[in-house]
C-alpha cells in the first residue's frame, strides 16, 4: 500500500467502539481522581505536621 492509497481513506468508527472508548476514559478518568485525593490527603496530612497552618489545605495542589 502506497501513501496514495490511503489519501481518502478515514476510519470508521462503530457504536461499540465509541461506546468503549467512553467507558475507558471514564475509568481514567475516576482512576486518576481515586489517586489525587490520595496522595492529596497524605500531602496534606504531612503539611499540617509540619506546621502549614491554613496552607497545608493548599500546598498539595502546588506539589502534585
């Protein structure tokens, strides 16, 4: 196949496959907001033994 042959072609996608790409990024999607409120809970909970203050509700956005 030569790059001329696939000048008009274009990919079809069916419902299932636009069905399943959405529930993948969904997963992601909840998968990497299951991990940041992790790791922002343990960041904060560090922060405030540090001594932060009011900060330590802040200084995990900056760091993660």
């Amino acid at each position: 196949m030569t790059a001329g042959d696939r000048e008009g072609s274009s990919i079809q996608l069916t419902r299932t496959h636009r069905v399943l790409i959405g529930v993948v990024t969904a997963g992601a999607v909840v998968i990497a907001g299951i991990g940041f409120a992790g790791s922002y809970a343990a960041v904060r909970e560090l922060a405030e033994a540090k001594g932060f203050g009011q900060f330590s509700l802040v200084f995990p956005i900056g760091i993660d």
